[in-house]
C-alpha cells in the first residue's frame, strides 16, 4: 500500500514535469512564431515604404509643377484647418466663460 501510494506520486510528479514542459516548449514556439511574424511584417513595410519613396520620387521628377502646386494646396488646406480649430476652441472657450458669470 505504502509503495503504491509512493508509486502513484512518482508518477503523477512525472505526468505534471511532462505536460510543463510541452507547454513550456509550446509558450516557446508560439513566442518563436509571434517575432517571426513581426520580423515580416517589419520587411514588408520597409519594402512598401521604399517602393512609396520610389513612386513619389519618379512622380516629382516627371511633373513638378504639378508637385509644388499639390504642396501648396495641402500647406493652405492644413492651415485653414488649424486655424479653424483655434478659432473654435476660442469661441468655445468664450461662451463658457460668459455662460459662467451670468
């Protein structure tokens, strides 16, 4: 009786280190997958990157009027945007403030 109770123990200690380290080493693979994956995707985007980088390049080269133009046109669109978001901010800050004090 005493020995199979020694027996049993021993076995399931070792069924237990056994299934540790399948998942242990499963924890591992997976981990090993996952900064696979993230070293691809990295390329990949480098490649696209460079391909953009490429594109826009060629594109200045062969028009560039037409580049400085779009430039131009997307710095005056960007600062009517902000001024705009000032110009609101203020505007909403002042009303708050005269909601306030009345």
């Amino acid at each position: 009786m005493t020995q199979s109770v020694y027996e049993q123990t021993s076995e399931q200690i070792g069924d237990t280190i056994h299934k540790a380290s399948r998942a242990a080493t499963s924890a591992a693979e997976a981990i090993e997958d996952g900064v696979g994956a993230a070293r691809r995707a990295v390329k990949q985007g480098g490649y696209a990157a460079a391909e953009f980088y490429g594109d826009a390049r060629r594109r200045v080269q062969r028009n560039p009027t037409e580049a400085v133009v779009a430039t131009f046109a997307l710095g005056v669109a960007a600062g009517a945007a902000i001024s705009w978001m000032i110009k609101r901010k203020h505007c909403c800050n002042c009303a708050d403030t005269s909601e306030r004090v009345q």
